[in-house]
C-alpha cells in the first residue's frame, strides 16, 4: 500500500497524508505517491476518477483528480521514489500520461513563494555543498551523514525533517570543502502529521510514531474518537489498538501535542480483524441448599447478581488470583431467574430454584445475674 500525500498547490504546504488505496482529492492540489514508476502496469480515467493498477495487483484510485477548479487549477500527480521524482502531466483530453523526472515538485505550485518550508529547508546554497539539520542546540537534527543531500548545480537542496522534529526549532548547515557554515535562521515547523505502519489484524495494534510526549487518537471516518488514546513514548514512539468495531474500515489517525495543537489527519485502512472477544465467565448453577453460585473469570473482576430490571441483588464478590468466587444467592431471590454481571459484561440469565437454605438459629438469651450484670448469650460461633 503506497502513502499518498495531498499538498496544497498554491501554499506547497501538506494538507493530508493518506495509507490507503482509495485517496479523495477534494481541492487542487499536488498528489505525490511513494511509487516507483517501475510498479506501475496501467492507468485509466474513469469518471472524473483517476485509476492506477500496480504489477502487484493493487490498484489505486484517486478519487475526484480530474475535477477542474472554478480558477481552471488542476491537480498534479507526482511519484517518489528514493529521492527521485516523476510528474505525470497529461494531455487536453485527459487520455492519456506521461512521466517527465523532475528534481523537486516546486516548479507545479502555481504561486510564488509556494515553496513548502514546512516540509523542505531549500536555500540557495554554496554549489557542491553537503546540507545538514541541526536543532536548536547545535546537534545533528535526524538522518546520518550518508544521508545528507548535495547542493544542485543551482545551489539548491532538500533537506526531509523527521517526525519527531515537530513542534521543536531546527536550521539548516552547508559544508563546502570540509567546512562547515553557521545555522540558517530557525524554522520552528508545526506538529507533523504522524507516521503510522500496518494494522495486526489478530491484535488490532497499530504502531505509530510522532512527536515525543504527543497523544495518539483514533477516530472513526466521521472524526468521532474510537479506541483508547496512547502518549508517545520519550522516542516518539507507541502502538494504538483498533477497536473491534472498526474491523474493514478505513480510521482516522490524529496526534495532539502538549501545546494542545493537532496535526493534520492520517487515514488509515483497516483490514478485516479476527481478535477475538474476552472469553465469557463461567457461570455455575445455585447450590439450593446454600444459595451459593460458583463464577470463574477474569481475576479482580466484579461479580454481581441483578434482576430483570437491572436491580443489584445480594453482595458483589470480587474474584480472586485464580478467577473464582461465589455470589451468595438472597431468599428473597428463591425461585426467581436473575443476571450474572461479571467485570461489566452481561452473562447468561441464571434459573435460582427454590432455595432450601434456613435462616440462622435465633440466639439464646439467658438472664441477667443482679449480682453481677452479666448476661448469658449463646448464638453462631
């Protein structure tokens, strides 16, 4: 599955990036594919939908790509590739595409100063010279020296900012020659939008990585949260588990940072999950003479007893290390059916029978010795 990134045409600025092979383009834009042209088998139009079959047998459709702007603004396809990249520019009638290898996607923004800083530091820099990131300290900002771009012959470069460089200051060095520059001006770049693999489809795990200390969440295709939210991890990284509900639906993924600000939305396809549902407590039968009903689960659960109308009936009995307990059937529920409530999940009804238990034996009560004020009881040990 390729990740496409949807870059707004004017600004030059990342609108949404999509793991999914359905990719609503919704306004003018640059759609920019990691995919190598080599993996392509064919194209087609189909609508106003654009159709690309891949030699693996996927196939990726961009949906809306062929709707013309009011201004007559066209989106662009771009494919990337290991730092290389192929715009597919195609013809009036839509028919047909052809790829041109160009060395940035700058020159298809239809604005000046387009640029996207927030993704790319490019400069006009010394020719030949290697560009590094640095932070605010000084330090090496991600990406080791093997991977740092050369200046173009026109003294331009591209420089990718890693996820976990969100929120945080970063500036740009050149080295020519062995040496090396002063820091450019600062670029401070807002919260990126998170990296996110595959879904388990036997755990419903989803590992993504962002910015250090941000809050994963995920949300349904309406934006509604779904699951549990999960802090990011001192490297950025943390695993958020799909509900069951969610199972073959595309999902949200949206990272807030500390400072409240959420990043822009990663849309997710989930494959057909086959986690299984907790395993339901065992729930014996009423002893009648006693009232006790024996209950297995999970160990620390709650164990209660309702009536039909959700009444608590008796005590609540909390299972110890092995899972196991005993409710105390009441007289007063003799012969009438009750639910089993264990760690919040609604059993299977239980039948009570016609309990057979005897009230306690009244205690005896002597009489008061005048001499000395005591009074004889006798009673349960």
């Amino acid at each position: 599955m390729a990740l496409a990134s949807l870059i707004d045409i004017k600004s030059g600025k990342v609108v949404e990036q999509i793991n999914a092979n359905l990719v609503s383009v919704k306004a003018p834009c640059i759609v920019k594919i990691s995919l190598s042209p080599q993996d392509m088998k064919s194209y087609y139009k189909s609508g106003n939908n654009l159709v690309i079959e891949l030699k693996s047998g996927e196939r990726i459709v961009l949906e809306g790509f062929f709707v013309v702007a009011p201004d007559g603004a066209r989106n662009e396809l771009v494919l990337e590739d290991q730092g290389h990249y192929w715009h597919a520019s195609y013809g009036e009638n839509e028919a047909s595409l052809s790829l041109e290898e160009i060395s940035d996607i700058d020159k298809l923004l239809i604005s000046e100063g387009g640029g996207n800083a927030y993704l790319w530091l490019v400069g006009a820099l010394g020719l030949g010279g290697v560009v590094a990131l640095v932070d605010s300290g000084g330090g090496s900002g991600g990406g080791s020296d093997d991977g740092q771009p050369s200046a173009s012959s026109e003294g331009q470069a591209e420089v990718q900012l890693p996820t976990t460089a969100s929120n945080q200051p970063v500036a740009a060095t050149q080295t020519v020659a062995g040496e090396e520059s002063d820091p450019s001006s600062v670029l401070t770049r807002p919260l990126l939008e998170p990296q996110v693999g595959t879904v388990d489809p036997t755990t419903g795990e989803l590992p993504v990585t962002g910015t250090p200390g941000a809050t994963v969440q995920l949300q349904d295709k309406d934006g509604k949260p779904i699951g549990t939210p999960v802090v990011l991890d001192a490297q950025g990284q943390g695993t958020v588990t799909v509900p069951p509900e969610a199972s073959g639906e595309p999902i949200k993924v949206v990272v807030t940072g500390t400072d409240g600000e959420p990043s822009l939305v990663t849309t997710v396809d989930v494959p057909v999950l086959t986690t299984q549902p907790p395993s339901p407590a065992v729930v014996g039968t009423v002893n009648p003479n006693t009232g006790e009903l024996p209950v297995t689960g999970k160990p620390g659960a709650i164990a209660q007893l309702q009536d039909k109308d959700g009444n608590t009936v008796g005590d609540p009995v909390t299972l110890d290390d092995k899972g196991q307990g005993k409710l105390i059937v009441p007289p007063s529920a003799s012969g009438k059916p009750l639910d089993v409530v264990v760690g919040g999940q609604l059993q299977s009804p239980v039948d009570v029978p016609v309990l057979t238990t005897q009230p306690p034996s009244p205690a005896v009560v002597g009489t008061v010795n005048p001499n000395t004020g005591e009074l004889p009881v006798t009673g349960k040990p």
